[in-house]
C-alpha cells in the first residue's frame, strides 16, 4: 500500500513583511506619479468653467450695448452726481440673470449706504473664478473705505479693463517706462509706477482732471460706444481675470475704482501687505496691485471687445500687452497674444 507524506513541501500562503513593503511603495511610487496628472485634470477642467464665466459676463455686455447703445461705464461715486450710482458689475446683472439681485439695488443711492446692503452682499456663483479658494465665500470683508465704497461686497474676479495707466500725482511717483519694466529693482521702495502712452488716473471725476481711461472702461459716468474701438473690438481686451484676495481696491460694487490696468503686467503677484511672488517686497499701492492676474498657471483668461475669450500667457510682450489694453492706440504689432 503506497502512502502519501503530507505536510512537508508546502507553499507558504500571504505575504512576507518584506513582499508587502515593496507592494506599498509600488502603489506610493504611482499616486505620486498620477496625482500631478490628476489635479492638471482638475485644473484645466477649472480654467475652461472659468473661461466660459467671463465670456457669459462678456457676453452681458454686449447685451447691454445692444439694448443701451453704450456700455456700461465702469464707476460713479460723486455725491452731487445726477447719475445712477453703480458699478458695470451692477449694470450688467439682468443679462447675467440675476434680476432679483438687480432689483435690490437702490441706484439713487451711494453702493457704500446700508440701503444697497444686502444686494452688495448677496453671493453669485457665477461670476467667480473656480480656481481661487475665495471662490467659494465670494464676499469680502475689509474694503477700502472710500466714497461709494462698501466695506463688505462680492468680490470681483472678472474686471472692466482701462487699459494702461498712470497716477501721476504731481510727480510724487514718477513712470518707469515700458523698456525698463522687466526689472524689479524699483520695488524696494514702491515708491514708482509702470505707465505707458502717457495716460493718466486724473483725481477727480470731471473737468480738466476726468478719468477718461485709454481702455473701454474709465474712472468716470461715461460709457463706451463700439464705434469707439478703432483698434478693433478682437485687438482690444475689454475684461480680464483678477485675484480679489490681492487688494483692498477690489469689489464688485466698489464705485471707487472697479476698474483693473494693463500698465501692471500680467500675474504680477504683488498685494497690498507689499509681498510678492515675482520679486522684493516693497510698500504697495493700487498701481501696483491692481493689474490682471489668476490662478492658472502661467496666464489669465482675457474676453476682447468682439466677445471672444484669449488665455494670454504671462509671457507676453509688454509693450504688446498695453496696445491690448488701448481701445483707440492705433498701434501695430506683428507678434503672437501667446
């Protein structure tokens, strides 16, 4: 009779400590690899909702124009003023389908009065960039205090372009040229500002002192006629994406200046605390904060005059990018927007 011996030769079953450690690292060594890819994924789903928003609020203005024969102008907070208060972001509110929020505005009053309160406060998803972590509680404390300005409203990621400016406050803080602006070594002090074609804030609202911008939209009550962009609407940036969070100067509804300039170049990072991803701390101030920015990575999503919408690379050229900001420059340039 043949017997079989058992028990002896047999597989060991599981894993030894050391097979499991390798197995660890292997998946460890592929979420590393795949989760840069993931969140790219994620990004760029992001920039493309973001794109598609500021072309809807684009869009709002050509719908106004069409309706109004003008657009809207961009700000209007003198007291005396027979104007409607208000803010392009208010004007345009109907064609962005947010009525409701339109008809609690009180434009015979100044945005900053507690009457407007609660339109100034109410959240619209819509016009907020995804990509930035304050998109998700879109209305900010800590605004400048100034005539028409609310301290609290919706922050404004999606900004009227006036295209390259300067202050020039009687010289307090003279130009740096287009040629030279590649260099930071001004912003030890802060004490200057970009400027280009020799435009200028102006302090008051009218007279001698208005603030026509070189943009489709200025620091004053008059709006903007199609007819007036001799540059061509598709050469002519009419809005741009911002970062909020970067100054006290934005909102929605500050009648101040809600306004942003393509004398600062794109994606400068600069905000009011004076820090700075791109270069030195230095003291900071509206004609360093306020320029178009995002947190896409390498540009912003730009919507021209015609309605279409340009990723512009923070690349581009700089004296290019403030012939994009002019509405009537007449200037030529061959190369690329990218």
């Amino acid at each position: 009779m043949l017997f079989r011996r058992e028990g002896f030769g047999r597989e060991h079953e599981g894993f030894t400590l050391v097979e499991l450690l390798v197995v660890i690292a292997i998946i460890g060594v592929l979420v590393a690899l795949l989760l840069p890819a993931v969140q790219a994924a994620r990004e760029a789903a992001r920039r493309i909702q973001c794109s598609n928003r500021i072309k809807q609020v684009a869009l709002a203005m050509h719908a106004y124009e069409d309706a109004n024969k003008v657009l809207p102008y961009a700000s209007e907070y003198v007291t005396s003023s027979p104007t409607p208060k208000g803010t392009a972001t208010a004007f345009v509110l109907p064609y962005l389908e947010q009525q409701a929020v339109y008809d609690m505005f009180h434009f015979e009053y100044m945005f900053s009065y507690t009457i407007n309160r609660p339109a100034v406060t109410t959240p619209i998803p819509q016009i907020t960039c995804p990509s930035d972590p304050q998109s998700v509680e879109p209305i900010l404390s800590g605004r400048y205090p100034d005539a028409g300005n609310p301290s609290r409203c919706h922050g404004m990621w999606y900004a009227p372009s006036g295209g390259p400016v300067h202050d020039r406050y009687k010289g307090v803080r003279p130009c740096v040229y287009c040629e030279a602006v590649t260099s930071y070594a001004h912003w030890s002090t802060g004490n200057f500002v970009y400027c280009c074609q020799g435009f200028y804030f102006g302090s008051g609202m009218f007279g001698s002192e208005m603030g026509i911008f070189p943009g489709m939209f200025g620091r004053c009550p008059i709006g903007v006629k199609f007819a007036e962009v001799t540059d061509g609407l598709s050469n002519t940036i009419m809005l741009g994406e911002t970062i909020p969070g970067h100054s006290i100067w934005n909102g929605a509804y500050l009648q101040n200046l809600p306004i942003y300039m393509t004398h600062i170049p794109l994606n400068n990072m600069m905000t009011d605390n004076g820090s700075d991803t791109n270069g030195p701390a230095g003291t900071a101030w509206w004609q360093h904060t306020m320029g178009f920015k995002s947190y896409h990575p390498g540009g912003a999503n730009f919507a021209m005059g015609d309605g279409s919408v340009q990723f512009l690379n923070d690349t581009i050229d700089y004296q290019l990018y403030n012939a994009l900001g002019t509405m009537a420059g007449g200037e030529v340039f061959q190369e690329s927007l990218h």
